[in-house]
C-alpha cells in the first residue's frame, strides 16, 4: 500500500529499536493515519478490533489498542504506562521535545502540583460563576445565527462560540485569538502523531503563532479576574513554578479550546444526521449534556495517542518490553461493541455515554473538560430552546488531521421556534 504523504518507511519508524510484533498479534498494514482513514477511520478500527486485544501496525512498528478495555487499562495505568516519554510517537526520554514539557507530557512527581494547580482553578464549582457570561454570549449568538438562516456552523458557532467566552473566561486579549490559537492549538496535537507531510505542514501554519500564545500566557497580558490569573496566583503560593504558570496557561488554552471547538462541531454533526434525536432534545433541553456525552463517544475529538512502558509486562496476555511505545485509539474503544452495545455506531442521546474515553481517564484525564461542558451545554440547551430544526445546507468536510477529527465545513439552516 503506497503512503499518501510518500514518506518513506525509515521516517515511520520513530520508536524503539527493538521493538518487533509480538507473536500471535496480527499484523495490519493498512495506515490509519491516510486521509481517507482519517476522514473516516470506522471501517479500519472496526477490523482492528476483531482481529485481537492488540494489533501490529507494520507502517509504524508500534502495537496499537483499540478495544475499551485495553484502552483504558492503559490510561489509568500512569505508573506502567507512562507520559513523560511524551505522548506522541518519539521517546522524550532519548530524543528532545520540540517544546518545553507540559501537564500532558510529564508524570508524578512533577505532574502532581501542575494538575493540583489546574483543577483547583478548573473545578465544577469554579467554572459554575461562568455560567451567566455563557450564557449572554450564547443568546447573543444564537439570536445571529437565526437571523442569517444559513450558516457555515463551524467558523461561525463552532469556532466562534469557544474564541470569545472562553477567551474571555482565561483573560486573553481578543485580539489575534482566531488568527492564533487555531493554528497554534492544531500544531501542538499534531505532534500526538507521526511525522509526516500533514505534521509538517501544520507546523508551518502554527509556528508563527507561539510567540503570540506564549506572550498571552504571561502574567501581565491576563485580566486580573480571569482563570490565567488565577493559575498564577498558585506560582505566587509557592505550588508551582513560574515556568510551569506559563505552561499551564498554554495548556489551558488548548483544552478548553481545541477540544470544545471540534465537540460542538460533531455534536451539531450528530444532531443534523439524526433528526429524531433533535426533536428529543427539542422536547427536553435538560438532556443537553447527554447529547454532548453520546457525541464525544461517538464522534470523539482525539482520536489516538501514545504512551511508553516503565518496565518489562505482560498486558492483555501481550509480553512489552520497557520502554516500549503504544498506540490508543479511544476513538475506536469508544464504539467498541463489547463495551456499548451492538448499537455502538449509532446516536443515542439517552445513552448512558458517561464511561467514554474522549477526555482520556486517570490523572491525564482532560482537566478542561469542566469548563469545556459547561460551554458546550450552555450553547446547545440554548439552541434547543430557540431553533425548531436545524438541517443540513450543503456537503460537510471533513477536519484532517493526524490526531483530531471534526469539521472543516458544516453548513446548516436554522429554522427559529
């Protein structure tokens, strides 16, 4: 099978040397990360699942899991699988990082005051006060959005809604957000997968903007009263470092950012395909969050990463050597039929979708994603309060990328109430 991006096997290759297929492990040599893979990995993880607990995909020399519960064993296991070693193909223990490391790509003990510091200032009970700005945004744009009718609901909801409140919650300028952090939020998860022609060009879209983000992470360009702030204000107790403030800010930017802008966009996806499960949420807006949770089960926004072994195991009956890297798919466990069901394809919004993976799990478990559900439940509870449909106005596009999955376009046409 001839590589879209034509790059060479020996670029594949980036993890450990001794590192070979296990026996009786089947060996794929399709690439989930070709377009169309990308565009619509369902098909592929669907054969990566049957064909075992784990598979050797050939392109890449890494053992790749995509059941539920390999999957998650691996995530909460942070002692035996690591992410100090980064949590992108190259091992950060023998290669450098391209960046300084962050919250996602450190381990205990450095990680335990980064993550303490963040979850104290993204807490449910500290993001509930942001609900009122939410929601004033949120009727503001709705309001728009009707009034124009059609609607490209990516650039124009997608995007726009996470940009200004939660811009606005961190205590960023508004100025350059769009320009910058889109750009700059997608080359940051673009290193979560391999190097190849779509990693690079990502790189050159998102370069020019770290110096911008990085200065909007300093303490003099935050609000007093926003969450940056309020980051820092754990380095001026002596919790963490300032370094470590700014890199908090920055991964704050990207998860409450990234994540949110593609779950709006495959929550509305999900809504337009399946009009019946709109109209019950028509009938009751309390259902918001559940119609959030089936979506980012189904359609989840990152759709696979890497952890590293600490030590020699054997796991699912599969012998791993230390220092070896694997490949999670959540996007796959999270329509593992042996887990939700043989519906596990379909759209439910009063599915019990809370045991799914798109957030991660463990203490690398997303801790953004308070403040990433209360935007997301504020907007869609709106919408389903003010628009009677919603229906689809021209061909979607896919997002492509090497590990985030979403739209690129979705045009719609909202029908008031």
């Amino acid at each position: 099978m001839q590589h879209p991006e034509n790059i060479q096997h020996s670029e594949h290759s980036q993890l450990a040397e001794n590192t070979k297929p296990p026996e009786k492990i089947a060996v794929i040599d399709d690439d989930p990360y070709s377009e169309e893979n990308l565009a619509n990995p369902y098909p592929l993880f669907e054969r990566m699942r049957a064909a075992g607990p784990a598979v050797w995909l050939s392109l890449y020399d890494v053992l790749a899991f995509t059941h539920h519960q390999g999957v998650r064993d691996i995530l909460v296991d942070h002692e035996g699988f690591i992410s100090g070693a980064g949590v992108g193909p190259k091992n950060l223990h023998t290669e450098p990082a391209w960046r300084p490391q962050g919250i996602l790509e450190s381990d205990p003990p450095i990680h335990t005051p980064m993550r303490k510091a963040m979850a104290d200032v993204i807490s449910p009970r500290g993001v509930r006060v942001l609900r009122a700005q939410f929601q004033e945004y949120a009727d503001q744009l709705v309001d728009q959005l009707i009034a124009k009718g059609e609607v490209d609901a990516v650039p124009e909801m997608a995007e726009l809604f996470p940009l200004r409140a939660f811009g606005d919650a961190v205590g960023i300028p508004r100025e350059g957000r769009a320009e910058h952090l889109l750009p700059h939020g997608a080359m940051n998860f673009s290193a979560f997968g391999p190097v190849n022609e779509r990693y690079h060009k990502t790189f050159e879209r998102g370069e020019p903007s770290r110096p911008w983000v990085v200065a909007m992470c300093a303490r003099e360009n935050l609000t007093p009263d926003g969450l940056g702030s309020q980051i820092w204000a754990h380095a001026d107790a002596g919790e963490i470092t300032s370094d470590q403030a700014v890199l908090l800010v920055r991964a704050m930017l990207s998860a409450g950012l990234d994540s949110t802008v593609l779950a709006i966009g495959n929550t509305l996806g999900c809504l337009v395909d399946n009009p019946d499960q709109w109209e019950r949420l028509r009938e009751k807006p309390m259902l918001a969050k559940f119609a959030i949770d089936e979506a980012l089960r189904l359609e989840s926004p990152f759709q696979s990463f890497f952890r590293t072994t600490s030590r020699a195991m054997t796991f699912h009956g599969i012998d791993l050597a230390e220092g070896q890297k694997v490949l999670v798919f959540p996007g796959s466990a999270n329509r593992d039929a042996e887990q939700w069901g043989p519906e596990a394809d379909s759209y439910q919004i009063e599915r019990q979708a809370g045991g799914h993976l798109a957030f991660g799990m463990g203490i690398h478990q997303c801790v953004g994603q308070p403040i990433s559900r209360l935007e997301m439940d504020v907007l869609f509870t709106t919408l389903a309060k003010r628009v009677a449909r919603i229906e689809p106005a021209g061909e979607s596009a896919p997002y492509i990328h090497n590990t985030l999955k979403g739209y690129s376009s979705l045009p719609v046409r909202l029908i008031a109430a």
